[in-house]
C-alpha cells in the first residue's frame, strides 16, 4: 500500500518536472526576443528618426503658394468676335475659338503640347459653349496652367485682333468654369423694324414707337419663370428631364440710333440654356409683335405639341457675363481665394466690344441686311397651326389681312387681269411668290418680288404693295429682283 502510494508520487513529480522544463524554455525564448526588438545596433549610421508633422490649429492663417512659373488653377477671362469662326469648342478642321486659343498656351509655354491634343489633361473647361457666328464678351475659360511672367501680354501677341485675353483669376483645385456657373447673361442687337407692323413700309430710316417697344416688353415676360424649352431647341422632347430651362431676366432696352439704323438690345439672363433656345425666343417674339401669329403660340411651346418656331439669325446675339455667385459665396470670402469678379476688366470689356463686336453688328447688318432677308422667312412658318389644304398657303392669312388693310389705286392691267380671273388673287406681304396660268392653263413659273431699293446707305423694303398676276403671252416673263426694284424706285 505504501509502495504504491509512493510510485504514484514519483510519476506525478516526473510528469511536473517535464511541464515545468518546457515553460523554463519558452520563457528563455520570449527573453531573447525582447533582447532583438527592445535595442537598437549601436552604430553611428542608424537613420534620423522623422517627427510627426503637427496639424494646424483652426483660425491659424494660410496663404497660397508663389503663381508666377508655378502650375496653377485659373479661370481666365476671354472676349471675342465670333465672326468667322464655327463657335467657340475645338472641332477638327474648323476654325474655333479653342483652336486659336490652345496654340498660344503651347507657345508660350504655359501648357504641353499634348494638353492642347487632349484639354482634359489640363482641366480645362469652358463656361458657355457659343454657337457659329457668336461673340462673347465674358466667356471664362477654367484650365490649370503654367503662369509664366507677363501671361496675358504674350497671349494677346500669339491671338488674333479678334481674340483677346482680359485677365484670370487664381481659383480652387477644383474650380469648374461650367458646372460651377449658377446664371448666364446674353445680350441680342436687333435693328427696330424688325417690329414693324407686317404692312408697314420700312426704311433705315424707320423709328419704331413706344407702343411696339412697350409690346415687346410684354411678349418677353412671357419667358420668364420654369418652362419647357423643348420646342426652341432640336432634339429634345417633352418628357426629357433636360427641356425644363429657368429664365430670370428678360428685357428690352430703350431704342438708340448707330449709323443711321435705329437699333434695340435685348437682354437674357437664365440658369441655363440650350442649342438655338434664345435665337428662337426672339424669333417667337418678331412673329408675334409684327402679326403672323397671337400670344397664344407661347402658350402651345410649353405643352408636348410640336410647335413650328422661327430662329432669329446668329448676327446680334453676344454673351455678356457669366455669375459665379455659388462659387463666390463659398470660396471668395474664406481669406484664401478671390472672388470671380471681373469689375476690373469692365473698361477693356466695353472698348473691345465697341470697337470689334458691336461695330461688326453695325457694318454687316447694314451690308448684307441679314434681319430683314430673315423676315422675309417668316412667311412659310405655320406657329402651330394646321396648314390647310389645296391653294391655301401658310401666309394666307396674312395675305388676307393685307388686301382688307391695303387699297391701292386699281390699274386698268389689274382690271383686266381680275376679270379674266375665276377668283381674287392672293395677296403676299414681305415677299410674294405668285402662280399665274395663261389661257392653255400652264402655269408660269414662281416670280418672287422683292420691293427693294439699295441707293447708297438707304434700303427700301416695301412691306404692303399687293401684288396681281400678270397674264402670260406666249412665253412666261421673268423678272429679276433688281429689275423690280428699279421700277419700285422709279414710282
């Protein structure tokens, strides 16, 4: 009994023993291990141990870095005739803004020459996207770019007479000329009498009235407010998302006199707007205030129906500024940045415009009559209604309007002709294009009359003579348009 008990003893200690010789050993282990990792080599070319940078306390001021040689975030201010040029976006094989712009930055060595291949490289974007033919006083351009000594001096003397940089302002990292732009102001210079009453005879002589500029002023109110623009624009339906535009400011200023043509400007102020969508506003506007059609066409432009809407011509239409208000609120009183604000550069704003943009307006209107050869389109519009059938033509109505206004002096060729005729002939306003039928019933072909006189700087456009079919001998008779005008002239 004693024996066992002893054995049993013995087995418990060597089994103790074993335990307790493994623990020594992982214990001596672990003492090693701390020896390696808890001391450093004592040699002299150990490596500076590099303190933990402190972050800097609220209110503390900062201050940008150095710009000059150095790449930075701009916006740049640029003013333009865009006369010329097929808009203001890069577009191979066409002249543009951007393609005379980009080459300078490379030349001066603001940019690589890559960055002008692909802009995206360099950040660049612009603020509005003007259209063929379009000026722009205050396009702003965002784009980061190397702001070599006297930027703006060689800019200017690698651009054109036509182009020409204003200024920049340095901006965020993240600064975007398009997406952070709240509000665009466009401006539209129009001569007065494409107002007119559609039977008034018009000269450049011609002065409009309070009244029709009063007319006007109600017409562009219209505009005003959230609507659905997809009718002014191509390629936009109603239940797009995109068609839905903010118009803030729509106004007509008082009538001034440039040249002897007297002349009206609009101004336009929205969010936002789309391809043709202010050309087409003011074409609306013409139709209306001269009497092709009634307010109501207005009213037609918001709803899904496909409305028939004339677009004014490009010559006249500017942008004029684009507000960063967001964008200044934010970032231009933070005491780090400066707000977008070009009121330094206004003076040499307004002389470029004077002497390239609106003397250009001036000189070609007057030239090429570009308005009044667009009202003379306006004819072969519909504005939304059904276009009747048979003989009826889109102007019909406007022809019936003149022969009830209009009662010129019966000639003994018009006696003759009426009453060889089976029925009244139509009566066309700005231009007519007349089918006359000889006694065999061939028709003779189209004669557009043209009532125009050019003699020196004076164009005479006669809006209300009537015109009769004239009966054919054996061969139709052609007229050309200056024929015509001389004999207008002549009476």
């Amino acid at each position: 009994m004693i024996a066992e008990m002893l054995r049993n003893l013995i087995l418990k200690f060597k089994e103790s023993t074993k335990i307790s010789s493994k623990f020594f050993k992982m214990a001596e282990s672990l003492a090693q291990a701390e020896e390696v990792i808890g001391k450093r080599p004592a040699t002299e070319d150990h490596e500076p141990v590099v303190p933990k940078k402190k972050k800097k306390k609220k209110g503390q001021p900062v201050t940008l870095g150095p710009s000059e040689n150095a790449k930075r975030k701009i916006a740049l201010l640029v003013s333009y005739n865009g006369a010329g040029y097929y808009g203001v976006q890069i577009n191979r094989g066409f002249a543009t803004i951007e393609s005379e712009l980009f080459p300078a930055l490379v030349k001066i060595g603001a940019i690589q020459p890559d960055h002008a291949e692909t802009p995206s490289k360099m950040w660049f974007q612009r603020g509005s996207r003007t259209d063929k033919g379009v000026s722009a006083v205050g396009q702003t351009f965002s784009l980061k770019a190397k702001l070599v000594p006297d930027f703006v001096q060689k800019m200017n003397e690698n651009l054109p007479e036509k182009i020409r940089i204003m200024g920049y302002i340095r901006t965020t990292n993240a600064f975007d000329s398009k997406n952070f732009c709240c509000s665009r102001t466009y401006m539209y210079m129009m001569p007065t009498f494409s107002f007119a009453p559609v039977e008034k005879f018009i000269t450049n002589e011609y002065r409009t009235g309070p009244e029709i500029i009063e007319r006007v002023r109600e017409v562009l109110k219209r505009f005003l407010g959230t609507h659905k623009f997809h009718n002014f624009t191509s390629g936009v339906k109603f239940s797009d998302a995109c068609a839905s535009r903010y118009m803030i400011k729509f106004e007509c200023s008082d009538p001034y006199v440039r040249d002897g043509v007297e002349f009206v400007t609009l101004h336009v102020k929205g969010q936002s707007f789309m391809l043709h969508q202010i050309r087409k506003m003011i074409g609306i506007t013409i139709a209306i205030v001269r009497g092709y059609c009634g307010e109501n066409v207005i009213d037609k432009c918001w709803g899904p129906v496909q409305v028939d809407v004339p677009k004014a011509p490009g010559l006249g239409l500017v942008l004029e500024e684009l507000h960063f208000d967001g964008y200044n609120k934010k970032f231009g009183c933070d005491g780090i940045h400066d707000p977008i604000d070009w009121t330094p550069f206004r003076e040499s704003q307004e002389k470029f415009k004077e002497e390239h943009i609106i003397s250009d307006i001036v000189a070609q209107e007057k030239e090429d009559r570009v308005m009044f050869n667009w009202m003379r389109t306006l004819q072969f519009h519909n504005f939304g209604e059904p276009r009747s059938e048979g003989s009826e033509k889109p102007w019909a109505n406007v022809a019936r309007m003149l022969r009830e206004k209009s009662s010129p002096p019966p000639t003994e060729q018009t006696t003759d002709t009426a009453a060889q005729e089976d029925g009244e002939p139509p009566i066309v306003g700005d231009s007519a294009a007349c089918e006359v039928k000889d006694s065999t019933n061939s028709t003779v072909p189209e004669v557009t009359i043209d009532t125009t006189v050019s003699e020196g700087t004076t164009d005479v456009i006669h809006n209300s003579t009537p015109v009769s079919p004239v009966k054919a001998d054996t061969e139709p008779r052609s007229e050309s348009t200056s024929d015509l005008s001389a004999e207008s002239a002549s009476r």
